[in-house]
C-alpha cells in the first residue's frame, strides 16, 4: 500500500512537472494561445491522433554546366556555379533529415497514442483507484510525450539550418542580378548569368516552400504536445478514480443559475462573482446542449480569476448528464484538460458524476 501511495505521488508530482514545462516550450517555440483545441490551418485540432504532417519530397534541379570565357564576369559566373551547387547539396541533405525525422516522429506518436488508447479503455470499464499497471502506463506515456517534444525541438533546429540557407539563396540572386551591370563581359557571361539566375531563383522558391512547410509542422507539433500534457494530467486524476469519471458520489440537485440559457452553451461565473463555496453555487457551469460547445476559455478565465483570489484552490468537476456516454461525459475530460492547463495539479482536482434526468452538464465548483 506504502508503494503505490508512493507510485501516486510520484504522478502528481509529474503532472505539476508538466505544467512547469509548458513555459520552457513557450521560450523554444511562438505562443500559440487560444484553448486546448486549436482550429485553423496550421494548429492541431484535438482529434484522436497526432496531427498530420507534410509529405513533400524536397528535391533540386540541379546546376547546368558552363564553359570558361576568360572574362572576369565569366570567373564571376563559375563562382556563382560553385555557391549554388554547395547550396542545393544542403538542401539535399536538409531534406533527407526532414524525411527521417517525420518518419521518427509518426512512430514515436504512434506508440504514445497506443498507450494512451489502453489506458483509456481499460479506465472506461472501471478498475481499481490507483492502478499500479495504468500508473506504470502513465509513467511511459509521460515519457513518450517527452521524446515527442524533443522530436518539435529537433525540428526547429533544422528550420534554423534551413532559414541559414534562404538567406544564402537571397544573397546569391541579388549577386547574380548585380553582374550584369559590370563592365567587360561578353555576350556568353550574360547568357549563363541568365541561367544562374534562373536556377538560383527556383532554388530560393524551393527553400522557401521547404521551410514554410516545416514551420507548419512545427505549430501543429508544438500545439499538439501542449493539448497532450493537459490530457495526461487528466489521465492522471482518472486513474486516481480509477475511471474517467469517478464514482457516483455527488449529491445531485445543484443549482445552475448561473449557467446561460438554454441553447447558449457557454460558462458564467456565478452571479455574485465570489468564489462559491464548494458544493454550493457553481463557479461555472457548461451545458452540452449542442455540438462542439466553445468553452475552453471563459473557463480558463473563470478559473484563474478563482485562482487570484485563492492561490490554493481546489475544484471539484461534477458531471450531470443521464449516463456514461453523454455529451458532458466526454466533455468532462477537457475541463480537467483546462484546469490542468491554468496550473491547477492533478491532487487539487476531483471528478464525480450525478445522474440528472433532462440535464448534459458539466458543474465546476471551486473551494
């Protein structure tokens, strides 16, 4: 009992830990904002898998051959030759590195998403709280997410290679442009100029798609693994029930008066804009009256106001729907994803569930 008191804190310990880590991803990567789904092109959209990277194989044409004119625009053109073909070898090899560290990271998703899914279905037929075999998961899946935040890290040192090589590509162009204003040169220098141009041109476009395409990649990586840590932490609390939603221990008959009217679908503090006691007056109240309900962040508003008032605060997220499959019953997992999210640790967190005929809800209650 001792040891998997000891297996427990060591999760929450952990899911604290990852809170802390999405300030060091926030200095690595762009602040993408918004809530634990992110819509757009670009942004993970919190499906059931990773997100889905590019496909495109970055090749270049190539650098035509020239014959020597003996000018000192044509030694211009074979320096310019020589610039173009090293440039166009490092995209190959920037792209053989794109290649092999997509590969990488769909098999490390892959495996992170499997493990995932066994926790998930074993906790959605009910175990043991505190299950030391899904705490074992948690811990690898703890792990697995870190090696995908590594493969992000590893990505956006490419694209700083890669942005190293646009630069080079701009500079070349605007020399090539600039030959043909010096004196001397023959009728041959300015042919081959004109192919350099040409090639060096759809080389900076090549580079310019290569790098445009691996930052895209890297905001929906980097979005994607923030919505992960925020899922973890929820998986954390779950296992500590020992299901998704806890035991049927809340009374029912809340009031919801501060919830919004019917169809509105959105949260609302409570009318009297104290911190409600807990198991009195909800802080918020999420109505799952239609599909995909917004409420990520009114919710992370509400919370961190609680959370200014009363540093400390714990929650307390009561589901009242009428079964284990409802709308508020799925949904409840992105409210704990949300609090996580605001810095609320998994031991401040509780999950239960009423049954309330007529009512798809989600009930937060701070104390």
């Amino acid at each position: 009992m001792a040891l998997m008191n000891l297996k427990y804190f060591t999760i929450l310990a952990a899911v604290t830990a990852l809170s802390a880590c999405d300030s060091a991803t926030n200095t690595l990567f762009p602040s993408l904002g918004g809530s634990s789904s992110y819509q757009g092109s670009g942004f993970y959209s919190g499906g059931d898998g990773p997100p889905q990277l590019g496909n495109t194989y970055f090749e270049p044409d190539g650098v035509s051959a020239g014959s020597p004119t003996g000018t000192f625009v044509g030694q211009k053109v074979q320096a310019f030759r020589a610039e173009l073909s090293q440039l166009q070898e490092n995209i190959r090899a920037e792209n053989t590195q794109l290649q092999a560290l997509r590969t990488k990271t769909i098999q490390d998703s892959n495996a992170y998403h499997e493990n995932v899914a066994s926790m998930r279905a074993r906790l959605q037929v009910g175990t043991t709280p505190s299950n030391p075999v899904l705490m074992n998961r948690w811990e690898a899946a703890q792990g697995q997410l870190a090696t995908i935040n590594q493969d992000v890290v590893l990505m956006d040192q490419l694209a700083q290679m890669i942005s190293v090589n646009q630069s080079t590509s701009d500079y070349l162009l605007d020399g090539i442009r600039g030959s043909f204003a010096i004196p001397g040169a023959v009728d041959e220098d300015h042919r081959q100029l004109r192919i350099m141009e040409d090639e060096t041109q759809q080389t900076a476009v090549l580079v310019g798609r290569l790098l445009n395409e691996l930052t895209s990649d890297i905001r929906r990586q980097t979005a994607y693994v923030l919505a992960e840590k925020g899922n973890l932490g929820t998986m954390a609390v779950a296992i500590k029930n020992g299901q998704l939603f806890g035991s049927n221990t809340a009374p029912g008959g809340y009031s919801s008066s501060s919830s919004l009217g019917a169809g509105g679908g959105y949260t609302q503090m409570a009318s009297n804009g104290a911190m409600p006691a807990a198991m009195g007056a909800p802080l918020v109240v999420i109505r799952f009256d239609r599909p995909n309900v917004a409420f990520e962040q009114p919710l992370a508003s509400a919370v961190r106001s609680a959370l200014s008032r009363n540093p400390g605060a714990a929650f307390d997220v009561v589901v009242a729907s009428g079964g284990a499959t409802s709308a508020a019953s799925r949904g409840a997992e992105r409210v704990v994803s949300v609090l996580n999210q605001a810095g609320v640790s998994g031991d401040r967190i509780s999950v239960s569930a009423t049954n309330s005929t007529g009512s798809d809800e989600v009930r937060v209650f701070a104390r």
